[in-house]
C-alpha cells in the first residue's frame, strides 16, 4: 500500500493534497527534498527519493484526512489487534491529531485516532516508524509503501512504533528527565529515576486486552494504554488511591502520563514497580497438579482479596472511593438488567449450554428470588475484573493487578461501587474456566478444592 511518486500531480488535482506540497520535518537529504518538490511537482524524482517522497505524500494525505488511502491499511491492521475491540468490519477512522519525533535518526509519526461513529467517546494512540530491512516482523508492519513502477528498491515498512525497544526507550526516558515534551503531560511520585534505559534493558510482556506491557530493566513496569477513553483511566485512579493507603496486597503507582488534546486529556501510560520473577493466577493453576499445592495457593488467594477489599472499604477522604448505604432493590436491579443483557446476547446461539444458561438465568431475573434480602447494604469500589489472570504470584505471594474493569461497559458502570461478593463470584467463575481449559487438554484439575480453598481463606 503506497501511493507512487508520478501520482502526486493526480492527488493535487483531486484536492487530496496541495498544488505545492510542503516539507515534511523528515530527516534525510533536505537538497534533495527540495529539488523533488520545488514549485509544483513536475516529474519523477530520482530513483533514490522514489520512496520517500511515497512515505512523504502518504503522511501528508493522514495529516489532512484524504479519503481512504490512509485509512483502509490501518483499519485493515488495527481489525487484527487484540486490543482492537470496535470489531466492525471496516471500521472508519478520524484523525485527531498527527505529532512527529526523531528517534536515532528515524522519524516517528504518532497518530492518535477516534472513530467515526463516535468522535471523541474512544481514541487509538498509534505511533509509527520507518524500516527498511528485509526481514520485518509482518505482526507489526502496518503499511508497506510500495511503488508503482515495479522498481526493485529496499522495501519500506511503516511499523507499530511499540514493539521497537529504542523507541520504548525513548518513552521511558520522559520519567528520567522529569521533561514533558508536547503532547504529553505526566508525573513521577516515586523516586526519580537514577540513569536511563537502554534498548536491552525493555522486554515485552504478553499484550493486555486493552494495554501493551514492558519490564523496564529490573525494577519497573511500564504499561502502555493502546485504548483509551478521555478524563479518567480507572486503573491510574485506583493504583493512585491504593499507594497512598500503602496497601501491601497491590504494587505502587510510581508515575503517569496523559496526551493533552483539547479539549480532552486522555490517559496514556503508568509506569509502576516491578514484581520480578512473577507468575499470574492461570499459569501457575495450570501448571500445577498437586492438590496440596493447589489448596494452599488458592487459600492465599483468598486471603489477599480479602485484605483487598477491607482496605477499600476504608473511610477515605476522597469522595469516588467512599462507602455507601444503598437500598438492597437497586443493587438487585443492576444485577437483573445485567442478566437481561447477558440472555439477549445469549439466546441467539442453539448450543446446549446456551440454552441452558439461559434457562437459568431467566429464574434468577424473577423478583422472588429476592423477596429475603436486608433493606440496605454497603457498596464499595472493588475490582470489578476479577479473575486469575490479574493476580501475580511474586515469592510466595499474591498481588492484585490492573483495575480498569471490563473495558467493554460503559465507565460509569465500571466506575460503581458495589459487593465485593461480585469479584469473589468472579474468581470462582475463573477457576471454572481453567477447570473446562484443563479437561479440553485432558488434564486433571481440582476445582471443587480450588474453589473450597478459596472461598475458606476469603473467610477467614
């Protein structure tokens, strides 16, 4: 995907770009820029500017929003991302803005995007590099820009910026140097950090469904918000709220960083202290056999969400994070209008475990299934997300991890108090989950035991 040099003259004649095009703040041969787009373009450059005046126009019709020739390859790309989760078929893409970085002599574009069908409401943040070697990992190569002439040149390769270590480096440094270059704004309330990160000191961690994860040497983790909604990131808000309470069941805030847009500030990125070596909740269970063992680590994980939860149920100063008395009714119905959805989205499919979650959930929506419940409860913020794979096992230990919610719901669902009882049904539900995984596998898994254990260390 690329748009070929002779074809300049055509896109200035649909006002898809400019009858003089303008420099781009690219590194390179500024001489030969400057010969290649004098006055108007009047011809082929030279073979050796062939392509960088293809990544240049291309850049230049994103920069303007020019009709498809940037969107289709990066709604192409971004449809096969997990963190992607507008899965529409083609899914149309705005630009908000287009900011440009030099990197080790390499330019990088960051593309910050909304969607069409709700402007403003979910942005993507995407940064893109340049390669030019042969041997590119196709996951992470967004557009190829390619001439039309059949010529023979070094392809080149515009790249997910994330998965390159000198740009996560980069990065990494605006914490070091305390200095927050436009677009971004952020602060460090940890100790400042003592020298800066090399390319060997990034390695990826396995992608979240809504982030992308570094190690940054030994002692820091760095999580990167790939999606992200304007105002308050859940997960910053909480970590922010459980480091100042000192809470010993989760790891420290130690800074953060936003993209200032206007009128909108939207998170970007947490960098916090590194549990290393670590292990979550699912692989550990799913690489154990012994029940002793299964027993004894699922009791400590009951105990670390109990503490969890007692810490949030502490009266706080800050208003988001106090309990409250609520009437037991509305909680009942969240919980049916929740179910309701669950049986909408459900009863389409002919499946027998389908038809059978949906009978049972049917019962479970009837008033008289609550005709004995107290007249008020105490609601608190919990996890809301709760299930194996955010829990760490760091010597011996478990640590409650990423408290963004279920990224699909609504933020002011997310951001509801409610029974802790919900993050406990959660776990249990995680456990029956590895339990179907492991019989698919053929492995034996306790989880009557698992769940037993639990469900103990949790009461007591």
């Amino acid at each position: 995907m690329g748009v070929a040099a002779r074809d300049i003259h055509n896109l200035s004649k649909m006002k898809l770009l400019p009858s003089r095009i303008l420099h781009c703040q690219l590194p390179g041969d500024k001489a030969n820029m400057k010969t290649v787009f004098r006055n108007r373009y009047a011809g082929p450059p030279k073979p050796g500017n062939r392509m960088e005046v293809s990544r240049t126009v291309w850049m230049q019709s994103i920069r303007r929003n020019a009709g498809e020739s940037w969107q289709k390859p990066i709604a192409d790309w971004l449809l096969k991302q997990r963190w992607f989760l507008e899965k529409q078929e083609s899914p149309g893409l705005q630009l908000v803005s287009l900011d440009e970085f030099e990197i080790q002599r390499k330019p990088v574009w960051w593309l910050l995007l909304t969607l069409q069908a709700a402007p403003g409401k979910v942005y993507y943040q995407l940064p893109l590099t340049v390669q030019t070697h042969t041997q590119i990992k196709k996951p992470y190569s967004v557009v190829k820009l390619q001439d039309k002439d059949g010529s023979k040149s070094q392809p080149v390769w515009l790249m997910d910026a994330w998965h390159e270590p000198a740009f996560v480096a980069w990065f990494a440094s605006f914490w070091h140097k305390s200095r927050w270059p436009k677009p971004f704004m952020g602060d460090w309330l940890g100790k400042p950090l003592q020298k800066e990160f090399t390319n060997k000191c990034i390695k990826p961690v396995d992608e979240g469904q809504t982030n992308q994860a570094y190690l940054l040497g030994t002692k820091y983790f760095l999580k990167v918000q790939r999606r992200t909604i304007p105002g308050i990131s859940l997960d910053e808000e909480v970590s922010r709220e459980l480091t100042r309470r000192h809470s010993p069941c989760t790891v420290p805030l130690m800074g953060t960083i936003h993209w200032q847009t206007e009128p909108y500030s939207s998170p970007l990125a947490t960098i916090s202290s590194s549990l290393n070596p670590a292990i979550n909740g699912w692989n550990f269970f799913m690489q154990h056999t012994n029940q002793s063992v299964i027993s004894q680590a699922a009791r400590k994980l009951g105990r670390i969400t109990a503490q969890f939860h007692s810490i949030l149920a502490e009266p706080s100063g800050v208003r988001t994070f106090q309990p409250q008395k609520v009437q037991a009714k509305k909680i009942i119905q969240r919980w049916k209008e929740r179910l309701i959805k669950t049986i909408h989205l459900v009863s389409s499919r002919s499946d027998v475990r389908s038809k059978k979650f949906v009978e049972l959930a049917s019962q479970w929506s009837c008033a008289e299934k609550y005709s004995n419940v107290p007249k008020s409860v105490t609601v608190q913020r919990i996890h809301g997300d709760f299930h194996l794979a955010q829990v760490l096992l760091h010597r011996e230990k478990w640590f409650i991890t990423d408290f963004e919610g279920e990224p699909l719901r609504p933020l002011a669902e997310r951001r509801a108090r409610d029974l802790p009882c919900r993050d406990v049904a959660g776990m249990l539900r995680s456990f029956g989950y590895l339990d179907a995984v492991c019989k698919r596998k053929k492995l034996a898994f306790p989880l009557k035991i698992a769940q037993e254990s639990f469900l103990k260390g949790y009461s007591e």
